[in-house]
C-alpha cells in the first residue's frame, strides 16, 4: 500500500472540521477557455488548500469580462464562501480586467493606491538595472497595475511586476494573484501566508492510497459504499482505469481534521475496513 501523507504545521486558531473553512476559485482569461493556455493554477492552488485542512467547494473560469468577473465575486460572497482566489487579469494589457471586475463587485471605485505604485516601481527599478527593460519610467501601461478598487491593500509580489491584492466584502476575502504560475506561487507560499492562516485556521489533511486487485469498478462499489456508511467523516473514491490495463483499481481515502494523531487513526481504521472487504494487492 503507497501512502501518501500532507501536513499543514501551522497553529493559528482551530476550528470545527466537520465544516472545513469555504474556499473559491476564480480563473480569468480568454487565453484559458479557448485553449491557448491549460489551466494548471487551479490545479495547483486545490492542492494547497486541501493540504492546508480547508475545502474549494467551487471553481469557475470565466473570460476576460468585466461582468462576468463581478457577478462570480458577488455569488461568493452571497454563498458566504470564507475566501475567494481570483487569478489572472492583473497586468498591464487593455484585457486585465480582473480589477475592474472586483472594484464593480464591491460598489468601490478604481484608485491609484501609493504602496501598490511603490512596489510597481521598485520592480521596474531593479528590471531597468538588469537591462531586461529600457526604462524604469512609471508609464500609465505599468501605472494600471496599481490602480485598486478603494478599500483594497496590495500584496507584495516577489517575482513579478503586478501585485497581488487583497479586499474584504462582507464576510469574504478576496484575493487576487497574477496568472503566471511562478508568480501566483510566489505570493501564495510566501506574502500571502499569513493572511491565509488566519482566514483559514489550524488545520491538517492526511490522505491513504490503497490498489485493489480488480478491473471492475462497478464490483467494488457496493463494498466501497460499506466503508464510507461506517466512515462518513472520511472521502473515499476509487479511481477507474481501463478494464485491459490489468493494474488494479486505485482507492483513496482522505480526511480533514485539526488532530492530526487521531486523524491518522481513522483513516488507518478505514484502510483496514477496507483491506477487509477487498483483495488488495
């Protein structure tokens, strides 16, 4: 049996994970929906949240429209989704229209704010020293990238020009991060850390793989079903191949918890329940 373990090492403050903390996604690009660019960002930011012991519930990719992006925002707040990723759109092209969106979403005007110009400037200074630009001028093209909806605040991007952003409406956080994938990482694993643990508390995710000798799904299914009934706190899924491959059918268990000694223990109650049930290999 291959096990597979995440950890999330961090202590802010607990909370219920029978209720995992409510988390969004918000893909923006035309490049995305007409398969220019493969979306790996979602992808990627899943992973981190399920590991940090919170739940996406939702994840949309819309176009660069200025509407859609707003009524997306203003859906997550009304569902009362605890954090909202929003990604892409942030650059200094006429189609970054992620913060026209927002600003449209939250009844605010768009607004040159002083620490976003600041951060937007020292980039285009160290770039100019470089020689990868040939001026390090504020222009009103670079200027864009720091003109935020009121009541918003910057967030530090450590690799690339536009900054991140941060705004509370209502009850939701929204964040939004570049679509470069090395500059949403960089803010996500670093300036954006805080504010993350914060929204999203202690929390820890465990995950067990086990490979169940047979083909047929379909046959699985009814014991699978015995496994969740006595694990309900738990997600159990198999994972279908193709009826030649003659590898087995993969079974994944995984769980939430702010324990991560007693969410060990289920799940390797619930591998048992399992291995008791199925021919496993």
């Amino acid at each position: 049996m291959n096990v597979a373990l995440n950890h999330a090492g961090q202590e802010p403050a607990e909370r219920d994970q029978r209720h995992p903390v409510a988390v969004e996604i918000l893909a923006v690009g035309n490049e995305l929906l007409d398969g220019i660019t493969q979306d790996t960002n979602t992808h990627w930011l899943c992973r981190q949240i399920t590991a940090l012991g919170a739940a996406v519930r939702r994840a949309v990719v819309v176009r660069d429209d200025t509407q859609a992006i707003a009524e997306e925002v203003r859906g997550a707040r009304d569902r009362g989704t605890a954090l909202l990723l929003v990604m892409g759109g942030l650059g200094p092209t006429a189609d970054d229209l992620t913060l026209q969106g927002v600003a449209m979403a939250a009844g605010q005007p768009l607004e040159e704010h002083p620490d976003a110009r600041a951060m937007v400037a020292a980039r285009y200074e160290a770039l100019y020293r470089d020689g990868a630009v040939a001026t390090a001028e504020v222009t009103p093209d670079r200027l864009k990238m720091a003109i935020l909806p009121r009541g918003a605040e910057p967030v530090h991007n450590p690799v690339g020009a536009a900054p991140g952003v941060l705004l509370h409406l209502g009850e939701t956080t929204v964040v939004c991060l570049p679509g470069v994938p090395r500059e949403l990482k960089a803010i996500f694993e670093g300036p954006l850390r805080p504010t993350l643990l914060s929204i999203l508390g202690a929390g820890v995710a465990r995950e067990r793989e086990v490979l169940v000798a047979s083909n047929d799904e379909s046959a699985l299914a009814p014991l699978i079903r015995e496994v969740v009934a006595l694990f309900p706190d738990l997600y159990i899924k198999s994972h279908a191949r193709d009826f030649e491959s003659g590898h087995g059918i993969r079974v994944t268990l995984s769980g939430r918890g702010t324990d991560p000694v007693r969410l060990d223990q289920r799940l390797d109650e619930a591998v048992r329940a399992l291995r008791d049930r199925l021919p496993t290999s």
